[in-house]
C-alpha cells in the first residue's frame, strides 16, 4: 500500500503565511496573475511560450 512521506512536509505557523502574502501587496492583478503563470509552468513542466491547451476533440457532439 502507497504510504505518504509525512517527512518532507511541515505545518505552517499562521504568521508565516502572513509574512508570504506581504510579498504580494504591492503587486496589481496583472503581475499577480504573471507569477501565478510562472508557478503553474514550473509545476506542471512548460514552457510559458507554450502554454498546454485542453485536448477537446473528447467532447464531441454526435
């Protein structure tokens, strides 16, 4: 059976979160909404140039 590595995870303390979002306040939406493209291409492995498109050819009308 899969068992999850508790190890390499820690619980955060509420003032760390804190501390992370003031990074973040003097951003606009838009430059907001560029580092969470940046973060989305680094976790799922693309490029910003070639961002992955939906393959719709599945949803078909009949």
């Amino acid at each position: 059976m899969f068992k999850l590595d508790r190890t390499v995870h820690a619980s955060g303390k509420i003032t760390d979160f804190k501390r992370e979002s003031d990074n973040y306040k003097h951003m606009t939406i838009e430059e907001i909404g560029k580092v969470f493209a940046y973060l989305q291409s680094v976790a799922y492995n693309y490029s910003l140039d070639k961002p992955l498109k939906m393959d719709k050819t599945i949803f078909s009308v009949r």
